[in-house]
C-alpha cells in the first residue's frame, strides 16, 4: 500500500554497519542497558520503551543485478548472514546481514507469471523440506500480495509451489469486502513456526473505521496451513496497520502508520497481545517515532520529524541489554521526495 518502507538486520549490525559506513551511530551500543536499569530514559530515547541506535539511507536509489532497490515493504532473517528483502514490484532480495548490501536478488510471480503487490514476508527456513543439489535445506518464503489479496509459498530460485487458502470476506471487492490496496500489508510467524498470521491494513467494507483483521493459519503436520482464527485490532485515528512482526514471547510488535500532505508522516509502534486468547487484540504504545532523535537525517519532503518516512518493513533481528534489536525499513515508491532509509531501535517491550 503507497506509502509504504522496508528492510532488516541482525542485532549484531551496529558495528559492522558504522565501520562499511553505512550506519550513522547514535551511542553506545552499552548505554541503554544500565540507563534502563537506573531508571533514566535510554540514550537517544524516542521514548521509555524505545531508543533509536542508528539509521542508514546508504541503498537509496541504487540498483543491483539491474533491480531497483527500493519499494521495500518487508524483511526477515533469513539464512546466516543473511536478510530477505521483499520489493512491492516483485524483487526479494538476499542481503548482507553485516553490511546490508545486496548479494543476490530473484523475481516473484503469480500462477499467470504476472508481477504481484508484495507485502508481506515470512523466511519459513526450519520447515522447509526442499533441499538444493548439496543436500543442505534451501528454505521457502511466504508472501503476501494486497491484489486479491493472497499469500503464496516461494522456493529460494522464486519458484512459485503453493497458495493458502483466504477467507471469502477478506477478499477485495467486489468478491468480498477488502478495500482495494489495502488489505495483506503485514506477515508474521509465530515463536515454534505452527502459526502464520496476516495483517490487513485498513478496515473491511462495513466494519468500525478504526478496526483491522488480523487472519490466521495454522500449520499442519504436513507442513501446510489450514485457516485458523481471526482476530481484531484498533488503530489510533487516522493511520493503518503497515507491518505485524512476532516479538519471541508470541507479542506483536505493529507498526501503524499514516501521511498527510504537506505535514508528512505519522509511524507509531506498538506492542499487542499474542493472538489465542480471544479474538481481540490489545495494544500499548511503545512509541511515536517522530519522537526519536533525528540524529542529523534530512527529509526531501515536509515531515514532523526529519527521521521519518513511509516505514513499512520491520524484523526482530536480535537481543541486546534485555532489550529486542529492531530493524525498520522504508519504502520509497520509486519517488524522488521519498528516501530508503533503515532504523535500528532499541526495545523495551
């Protein structure tokens, strides 16, 4: 869904990243942990619960293997020492997991071999029962597509193997009552790999203005998914669920988000309940990232805060200091006033 943003890392990427110079540093990697532990707001809060360590626009408007790297709507660790991330035109790209620069990058397709509205991905590595030509798992990649909306099964070399089925009600109308360009946006694995979840990004025809659904899978012994629950979830006025990404409790992690011309955007991340114990979805805000530091990022375009952009992709990379490693991505739809940009927070949650 324009405006959109993507990307990710592991959370061993601060020093890897500032030494190839594509991290602007914001502090010690060590001085959120004790802060924290007195009680003080972390170092470059953009709240309690929330530090902002770097960001970097190092892959804004480049290409590689004559993709465009950009247009980037979500990421996932993938194997090691490496990151997926998907393009909404289609591209997954393999990264560095140190350096974030691209290493190799395939083209998705729908069964006619038409390009998709990528959204949403998911690294399905230790279910995977493809193996390459060496013996050793290749791994599957679940992505989502906000056109029908769907949710496909990809091998590495982007071969397309299968489709999960979808509820009629959340297709787009007039098939069913899914706004158009706007429904899959997000794509989450539980903790354990037997739940699969995604988000919508704005409300069914009929329902409250404020009320997204959340669907579910459940993986089989086979290693399929069947349709599981669907759970609900409010948004603050005004914005959309951009992307869901499972915290290793089972919580949610969300970011919600929204543009207004001439003010800029509005990316707000937030912790929910782990889905199975009701079909709603409780919140809390983690924080208002216009909030965070700008540490001396500029913007092509008028925004509350200099940092922000059309934040999109997001993964939970890692663990530092009793506190989750967090990469956020942007997409920036091909468009000059737009910037790929990742941002590397600090979470309390």
């Amino acid at each position: 869904m324009r405006p959109r943003t993507l990307r990710t890392a592991l959370a061993t990427l601060t020093a890897g990243l500032a030494a190839a110079g594509c991290l602007t540093a914001a502090a010690p990697a060590t001085a959120a942990a004790p802060a924290a532990a007195q009680g003080r707001p972390p170092a470059n809060a953009c709240s309690p619960a929330v530090s902002l360590t770097g960001f970097t626009d190092a892959l804004d408007k480049t290409t590689y293997d004559g993709a465009y790297v950009g247009n980037l709507s979500a990421l996932a660790p993938d194997r090691r020492g490496s990151l997926a991330a998907l393009s909404d035109r289609s591209s997954l790209f393999r990264l560095d997991a140190r350096t974030l620069r691209p290493r190799g990058v395939v083209t998705l397709a729908d069964e006619s071999g038409a390009a998709l509205d990528a959204e949403g991905l998911v690294a399905d590595l230790p279910h995977s029962r493809l193996r390459s030509s060496g013996g050793t798992p290749t791994g599957t990649y679940l992505v989502s597509s906000e056109t029908e909306p769907s949710v496909r099964r990809y091998s590495g070399t982007g071969e397309l193997l299968g489709r999960l089925p979808v509820p009629d009600d959340l297709r787009t109308a007039p098939e069913g009552r899914g706004r158009a360009n706007g429904s899959f946006e997000g794509l989450t694995l539980l903790p354990g790999g037997r739940t699969l979840l995604a988000s919508m990004e704005y409300p069914l025809d009929g329902d409250p203005a404020d009320l997204v659904r959340i669907q579910s899978w459940q993986r089989t012994r086979h290693g399929d998914f069947r349709l599981g629950a669907q759970y609900t979830y409010r948004t603050d006025p005004g914005l959309g669920v951009s992307e869901v990404t499972a915290a290793p409790d089972g919580r949610l992690l969300v970011l919600e988000r929204g543009f207004t011309a001439g003010v800029g955007n509005t990316v707000r991340l937030q912790l929910a309940d782990r889905p199975g114990r009701g079909t709603v979805l409780h919140k809390r805000l983690l924080a208002d990232l216009a909030d965070c530091p700008a540490l001396g990022a500029t913007a092509e375009q008028p925004q509350p805060n200099p940092l922000l952009d059309n934040f999109e992709g997001m993964a939970v990379t890692g663990r530092s200091g009793g506190r989750l490693e967090v990469l956020v991505v942007s997409d920036d739809n091909q468009n000059a006033v737009q910037t790929t940009r990742f941002l590397r927070l600090r979470v309390r949650a």
